[in-house]
C-alpha cells in the first residue's frame, strides 16, 4: 500500500513539475502542460514548420522553443541595458524600425497588462505567416521577452496562447 501511494505521489509530482516553464532567471510560466518543448534542431527540422533559421539563431541555447496545435513560441529572457528605457519608448523605436520594413506590415502595437506586468505586444504580418512579439517591462533588471509565429488563420489560437502564457507568467523576486 505505501509503495503505491508513493509512486502515485511520485507522478503527481512529475506532472506538476511538466506544467511550468522557467525562462532564464526573469519569470516562471505555470499552467503549461499542452506546450511542446522543441529544441531549435528539432523545429528546423520538422517538415513545413513555420520556424527557420532567423527565427532560432538568436535564441540562447538553454532555451527551448515551444510548439502548441501548429503555433510556435518562443522565450527568453534580455539584461536590462545601462540606458533605461520606458516600454513606452521601446515601442517607438520598434514601430519606426517596423515601418522602415518593406518586407512585413506592421498590424497593431500595444501596451497592455497582464496579472499587472506590462507588456509590449507587436503584432507583424508577412504573406500569410505572422508574428506576435512580446517585451516585459523590466523587473530586477530582466526583460521577459518572447514571440509567438502563426500562420494568418491561426490568428485566434495564437491570441488565446499569448493572453495565457502572460496571464501564467510569475516574476521572480
């Protein structure tokens, strides 16, 4: 009898543990059991996969890119630099530099809160493929950054996955 609660103890355990993510030292993501870890060979080399190699390169090579119903994303964490900038003025800079883009158009840009953490949402669409990039503002020094790749009729799904990591995302003290 004790081996047996033990054991069921034991995968309770495991399967709360499967259920978050840590990204670097900045945040804790929970309620994430339906999230596929990929690493990046794995994503460049899956067939028809929306990720290539400018989507992976700059990712750090602890972190994973994940995968959920054919949408793919994308965490990490960025140091604070030494000149401090509002989200306010990063999103900006961004728009100017989106605008300047030929290659995609620019759809939304927001500033929107999440279990009060502000976020910068940018919203990018090239062809039929598309892009929701995400910044946190900054706690103790680290930005909670992120994206999430999509093919245009997965734009609900997409949305819905973005408003749930945000909503789930803990910074740690």
């Amino acid at each position: 009898m004790k081996i047996y609660l033990i054991s069921i103890l034991c995968l309770l355990s495991l399967r709360l543990r499967a259920q978050q993510i840590t990204v670097g030292g900045v945040a804790q993501i929970s309620d994430t059991k339906e999230l596929k870890p990929l690493s990046s060979a794995e994503m460049l080399e899956k067939p028809k996969g929306l990720l290539d190699k400018s989507d992976v390169k700059y990712l750090p090579k602890d972190n994973k890119i994940y995968e959920k119903d054919g949408v793919y994303i994308g965490l990490w964490q960025v140091i604070e630099g030494i000149t401090k900038r509002t989200l306010t003025e990063i999103q900006k800079e961004k728009v100017y530099l989106y605008n300047l883009d030929k290659t995609s158009t620019l759809v939304s840009s927001e500033i929107k809160n999440y279990s009060s953490i502000n976020y910068l949402i940018i919203n990018t669409q090239e062809n039929d493929e598309c892009y929701y990039r995400f910044n946190s503002q900054p706690h103790n020094g680290l930005y909670l950054n992120g994206f999430i790749k999509y093919k245009k009729e997965d734009k609900d799904k997409a949305a819905a996955i973005l408003k749930d990591l945000l909503n789930n995302a803990k910074f740690k003290n």
